[in-house]
C-alpha cells in the first residue's frame, strides 16, 4: 500500500516593518496628497488651454480616431472605452458626463463636441446612454489640439504607462474664457462664466500692442460674460469692472422678456431667454409654486410653449399690472434672475493654483501661444534642415551623375565610396542608392533645385521669426485675427447673445405692488375681534360689538398697508392691511390670524413706518428703544422684541419722539428724564426705566421739554403739568409723587394709538 505525503508546511513569510507614525502627521499628510490631486488632476483648469485633464484627454482620444469635424461620426462609447482605457481610470460615467458637457449647446458657448442622438436639453432630462449616441469633434476642439504634432507641447506617460498624453493642448483657441469653467476642489473652487470669442480677440491684440494695458482698458473691449443661453445682464459696469480686477465677484442676470399685446387692453408676458445654468423644468415648477402659494398675486396662470426655442408664457391676474412691476416682483421671488459668479483660481503654467485678474489670464494665454509657436518653428526649422541635407546629395548626385553611376555600378562597397568621393554624409549617400532610376531626368534635377531654393527661403524667414520678438508677436496677432473672422460678431455662433441694461428703479414696494390700493378703519374689540371697514370712520356710535364687548383699538390706514400687533409677550405680529375681515358682523378673532397664547393680550396696534423708532416697556419698569424696520414678522409666530418673564408683561409701545421721557408707576411717583438715555437695541429686556419697591409700572410717554408734559383728562381735555421740571431726575430712579390734579388712573393719554 502507497504512502500518503504528508504536506510540506511553507516557511513562514518576514514580519512587515511596522511605520511609527503620529496619528495627526499621517491624517495631515496622506489629506494633503489627495488635496493636492483634486486641485491639479480634477477640478481645476489649466489657464493655458483651460481645460480640465478629463477634457484633455476626451479630446486627445477623439483626435486618435480621427473624429475630424468633416469627418464621420463614432459611437459615444467607443470615445469613452478609449479614454478610460488609456488615458483616464475613474469610471466611465464621469467621461461620459464631461463628454456630453463638451456638447451641450446650452451649456458650452462654443461646444467643442458636436453630438448626435439625445444628449440632453435645457429642462434636465438626462441624455441618453453612451451606446446609443455619437459624437466628432468641432472646429473650436480641432484649434485646441492645432500643432499636437509639430513638438508644439511637452507629453508625459499616461496612468499606466503604456502611452504617451499631452499635459497641455497647443491652445489655438482661448478656451478658459471662450467656454469658462466650474469646479470645486478642496479648500477651494473655480467659477469662470464664457465669454465672447471675438472681444477676447479684440483684447489680446490690445495687450500685444500694449503690454501694459490696464484691466480697465481690457474691459472697454471684454464687456462681460456671454452666456450660451444669452439672458440681460443687469450688473453695474463698476461692479463688473471690480470682478475682473480681482478675478472674484458676480453678475446679475435676468431672462429676456416682451410683452404682446392681445388685444382690448389684454396682454401676456413672453420669456424667450433664461439665465445661465436653470433648468427650464425647474423654473416653470418654481413660478407654479409662486401661483399656488399665492406669494405673487400679479401672476394668474404660466404655461410652457417651448419648442426649439424657449416660449414661457406668463398671464397676468389683470390688465391693468404694469408688467415691468410683475416683471420686477418675478425676478426677486424665481430664479428668472440668478447670480453668475466670478472666481479665476486656475493653475498656472507651473501647475500653482491661484486667482488671476482678467489681464493675467489673457497674457498668460498669450505667453503659451508664443511658447508654441516657437517650438513649432523649431521642429519645422529641423525638418528643412533634414530635407536639405538629402537634396544637396541629390544635386551633388546630378552634378556628377557619371561617377555616381560607375561608383554604384563598380565599386564592391558603393556607400563608403559616395562618401569619400563627394564628402557626403551617410543620409546624403543613403538617399542616392536609394533613388530610383527614373528620378535621373532633367525635369527632377530642376524640381530639386526649386524646393531647395523654396526650403532656404522658408528657413531664412522662420530663422528671422525666431530671432525677433517682434516678428513673433506679429505672426500671433495674425493668428488671433483670422480666429476673430472665424468667430466675429456677424457669424451666427460668434454673434453676442447676453446683452446689458440697467435694472429699473422702480419706487414701489413689490410686497404691495398688485394690492387695490383702499382706505379702511381697522377695529379690534377688547376680546380681541378684529375687522376692517371699508374707509376711515369717525362716528364711533355706528360700530356694534358682541355683548359684554367694547373697542380696544381703532386706526385709519389703507389696504397696502402693514398693520403691526404688539402683544403682551413682548412679540409683535404682522398683519397685511388686505387680509383683514370685513367689516360685516364683528368680524374674525385674531388667534385665528396670529399665534397669540390665550394668556395674552394685544396692547398696541397700529400701522407700520419704517421711518420711526419706537419705545417699549413692560410692568416692571425695563424698556428701549428700537427701529419700525426691525420689529417686521415673517411668520404667524410673531417676532420676540420685548422679553419677559414670570409675572412681568409687555403694557406699552409707544412712538419714541422728543427729548424726554415721563414715566409713572403704581405708587403714583413721576419721573422726567432725556431720552438718549434708553438705549437702542433690536431685542432684549431693555433697562430699568424707573424703580419701584411695590408694585410696577402705568404708563410712559415721550415729549419736548420746549412744548412741556401734559395729559388727557377723563373728559378728554389736554390738561399741562407745569411743574415737571420738579420730577426731572436720571433713568433707574424712583421720581417724586405726581403733581395735583394729575390723572387718576395714572395714564398720561387714553388712547393707545401711536
């Protein structure tokens, strides 16, 4: 019987060093590595041809398959299987989306891809998969990669080394600012808008002609961005200047809009143009939320008649809204205006990334143009001299072609011989055995001699163009000018689609804009019913209340206005002078319009300035002052102004004009003292008024001391207190007892209106 092997037991493998590193120096360390590859190999562009590497690549391996813009059509996903491939391993889908990006019209001014199938349109639809689309490049994408193989760049090896790429593109045309660029890296972004082709031409061949040229000058011919989906650009002009000499800022852009008339008075608003970067869909879900929600009562009804061109039809609610009102209310509450933002941060020619004013940008541009044309001439200059070489062998050759043929014929080792006879080198000797015997005519020898006197002539010119700086900026300005007749602004995609207006000043509040404009008298009763009738009432004996109820507060205003509540809690509410019951019945409680706990009660109403300043106070005594603009209340909640606790409530608020301040308390003691000495704040408990040991405070009011104090008696007579200068003292104190005949009930006016 066979014996079984007992398996051999492999030795054992050497224990891996173990790397003693601090945990915060390992983070800081491999997190700057990765900071570093996101700046430079993702989210940024290079200022030279302003591409990202993914763009780079997606163009390189488009130009390998020779997807020439007169050329056929390739399936989307052959491009994206040989970037991924060879250029580029992070996934398919990312190529793809960059490689759509390249072609979407409405996304790139100047698209570099030209794409056939679905790629997406302006309302967000994704585009189709890669295997059913197709693309080649266009004419903008074929200057980018112009010179690739006349050594005009310098290629390093791609991921895995099996080829070569470029690190930049020779960059006939200006990319970074033709098309922009978006990316967001770590710790920092880039965000650059496109622009017009021909006024970046406009501006480089200024600064070759002025290197010095100042931002503001460049300015005078780059006016601002235009955008692919063109819109009014509403910036002010120094606004747009600051953003281009700083390389950060921002535009305003709106949509571009007409009215047509429909007759009898009727008419629609018409939005042929949107701002950069909204989706369409999103825009017209946005506006029917503003219908719904009823936040723009200008706006009855929008609809969607987009087909190639954009037709967003708005309808207004009446004929008689201005539309440049609706419009205006339109662009604060939608994005029908949006922001474009300016941020340059770009790497430079070293790879550092940093932000570059509209100047540096163009020259460096210009700086890699030159670079270019330089080590193309260099490479065209090594040719000729190469080519030269080989027809000075052949004119030697047909000086002395019988020789030349009895050395071939004769001689065992012909090379060596044509050198030493006739002092050739060994491409000069190779080129001569290697021509054929019908190239021995007189006809050739004579074409020979032409592109030989044709090289020298090429030569001598370019050897002219490398000695002089001024030669060479001259041939750029060439360059950059046919650019510019190729993209001018009589061509259809050179023609400037965003054009500038200034916003109109509209003196109106949008908030109130589409309100009918009325006057009513608002009435709240005691148990806190309130109403509005229709005009402004004096005959207080025609309002009826509930039994058991009475008017609390009544004040005249109108429909637009803002009606501001001031409760016990310290809160304020707002309440829209529109949106109030009528008059009919004793109208609707206010908890149903604010969220007022049952505890509490409303001790102020009145109607909202913003040009005032106001006082509050509460029982104990604490107050300050604060401005009307502050105390508005987005929300049924209110706004907290005064804050009180326990026991303590909010009893006045009353408007904050003159010099003093006259306050009287429980114990019936008055005190005079200069109103700057309340402070001003925007929330708080305020600062002791005046100081009580029992009880709280009554009432406060504020007056002149050149007009003096006076109060209103129970027969409602304006009545002096002629010796208040006897109650002057300073805030926080207790004040003296109030003069004789000095109100009762410790109010210096019962009416509570402001």
């Amino acid at each position: 019987m066979a014996k079984t092997r007992t398996p051999k037991t492999p030795p054992p493998l050497p224990p891996k060093p173990v790397i003693e590193e601090h945990i915060d120096r390992a983070l800081s360390g491999r997190y700057m590595a990765y900071a570093l590859s996101t700046i430079t190999q993702r989210a940024l562009p290079d200022v030279r041809d302003g591409m990202k590497p993914v763009h780079r690549r997606i163009l390189y391996a488009m130009r390998q398959l020779k997807l020439n813009p007169e050329g056929a059509y390739k399936k989307s996903a052959r491009i994206v299987g040989d970037v991924m491939g060879q250029f580029h391993p992070h996934g398919d889908q990312s190529i793809y989306d960059a490689l759509v990006k390249l072609s979407q019209e409405f996304a790139t001014r100047y698209p570099l891809v030209e794409g056939q199938g679905n790629f997406g349109n302006i309302d967000g639809d994704s585009p189709a998969a890669m295997r059913y689309t197709e693309a080649k490049m266009t004419a903008a994408g074929m200057l980018l990669l112009e010179g690739l193989d006349e050594d005009a760049v310098d290629f390093k090896a791609t991921y895995n080394e099996e080829d070569e790429e470029p690190i930049v593109l020779p960059a006939g045309f200006p990319n970074l600012l033709a098309n922009g660029a978006q990316g967001i890296a770590v710790g920092m972004a880039t965000s650059i808008p496109p622009h017009n082709v021909a006024e970046i031409c406009n501006a480089a061949l200024h600064l070759i002609k002025t290197p010095n040229a100042r931002v503001e000058t460049l300015v005078s011919h780059i006016l601002g961005p235009d955008l692919p989906t063109g819109g009014i650009m509403v910036e002010s002009p120094e606004s747009i200047l600051e953003a281009y000499k700083t390389g950060r800022g921002g535009f305003r852009v709106r949509a571009r809009w007409s009215v047509e008339d429909l007759g009898r008075g009727q008419y629609q608003i018409v939005v042929t143009e949107i701002p950069y970067q909204v989706q369409k869909s999103r825009l017209i879900e946005k506006l029917a939320d503003v219908i719904e929600s009823k936040k723009a009562s200008g706006l009855a009804d929008i609809r969607d008649e987009s087909a190639e061109d954009i037709r967003i039809v708005l309808e207004p609610r009446s004929k008689n809204i201005d539309p440049k009102v609706l419009m205006e209310s339109l662009f604060k509450m939608s994005e029908l205006e949006s922001r474009v933002s300016l941020n340059m941060n770009v790497l430079d020619a070293q790879g550092v990334p940093r932000v570059m004013d509209l100047r540096e940008v163009i020259q460096s541009w210009l700086d890699h143009r030159r670079v270019v044309l330089l080590r193309r001439t260099e490479q065209r200059l090594s040719k000729i001299a190469d080519r030269l070489e080989v027809l000075e062998g052949y004119l030697i050759a047909f000086l002395n072609l019988d020789e030349v043929i009895r050395i071939v014929r004769y001689e065992d080792k012909p090379k060596e011989e044509l050198i030493a006879a006739f002092n050739l080198t060994e491409r000069q000797a190779d080129a001569i055995l290697n021509m054929r015997l019908r190239a021995l005519n007189k006809l050739q020898e004579i074409e020979i001699k032409s592109e030989s006197e044709a090289l020298r002539e090429e030569q001598a010119k370019l050897d002219g163009l490398v000695a002089s700086d001024e030669k060479q900026w001259e041939t750029i300005s060439g360059q950059i000018r046919s650019l510019r007749d190729l993209y001018g602004p009589k061509t259809e995609n050179g023609r400037r689609r965003t054009t500038f207006e200034v916003a109109p000043d509209l003196d109106i509040d949008l908030s109130t804009a589409f309100i009918e404009k009325e006057k009513i008298t608002v009435i709240l009763s005691e148990k806190g019913w309130i109403r509005a009738l229709k005009g402004h009432v004096d005959d207080l004996s025609t309002l009826k209340f509930k039994e058991g109820d009475k008017l609390a507060f009544l004040i005249p205003a109108e429909t637009t206005d803002k009606i501001i509540l001031f409760a016990s809690n310290g809160k304020f509410y707002t309440l829209g002078g529109d949106k109030l019951p009528g008059g009919r019945g004793n109208g609707e409680p206010i908890r149903l319009m604010v969220d007022l706990e049952n505890d509490h009660i409303p001790v102020g109403l009145f109607v909202h300035n913003p040009e005032r300043t106001l006082l509050v106070a509460s029982s104990e005594g604490y107050g300050f002052r604060v401005n009307e603009s502050d105390i508005i209340a987005s929300t049924r909640g209110g706004k907290q102004i005064l804050n009180v606790k326990g026991d303590a409530e909010a009893i006045r608020v009353i408007e904050a004009k003159g010099d003093r301040v006259a306050i009287i308390g429980d114990n019936r003691k008055l005190l005079v003292f200069p109103l700057d000495e309340v402070s001003e704040l925007s929330r708080g408990k305020g600062v002791r008024l005046q100081r009580y040991k029992d009880g709280g405070m009554i009432d406060v009011t504020t007056f002149t001391a050149e007009e003096g104090l006076s109060f209103i008696d129970s027969a409602g007579r304006r009545q002096e207190v002629p010796d208040w200068p006897n109650h002057v003292g300073s805030r926080a104190q207790a004040g003296r007892m109030a003069p004789r005949g000095f109100s009762r009930k410790g109010l210096f006016a019962p009416d509570k209106r402001l």
